[in-house]
C-alpha cells in the first residue's frame, strides 16, 4: 500500500525518497512513475504531496553502472 507525503521546505524529489527510504538507487524513478506531475519540479513547494510506493511494491535494481558527466 502507498502512503502519501507532503514535501518540507526546500525538499527536492531525491531527498524526500533518501528520507524515507535510506537510498536513491533506482527509487527516484519508480516515485516518479507515481507521481509524473513532480518531473519538472526541482525544488518542490511546501506541502507538496508524494505518493511513495510501499515496501512491498518496490521493484529491485540491478543496474549499477555509473555516468561521468564529464564524459
């Protein structure tokens, strides 16, 4: 079951999903899926919600490779 959250001030996507979850590794994606509307929002407003995904609903990753951007 998802739970929904509300963004605090200054939040962007990755901190609230690393608040939650300990981790960024492909999470960010699968909370966008559920939220599309957040995709062009950098920083999110005070009281934004975020539906986060449950537990049990979280698809593991397995790619790990690493993008230089300097490349």
């Amino acid at each position: 079951m998802s739970r929904t959250v509300y963004a605090q001030q200054n939040d962007n996507l990755d901190t609230i999903v690393y608040r939650y979850f300990g981790s960024t590794l492909g999470l960010v994606e699968q909370v966008l899926e559920l939220n599309p509307r957040l995709a062009g929002q950098p920083i999110l407003e005070l009281g934004t919600a975020v539906i986060l995904p449950s537990l049990d609903d979280i698809q593991p990753t397995t790619d790990k490779s690493t993008l230089n951007l300097w490349d």
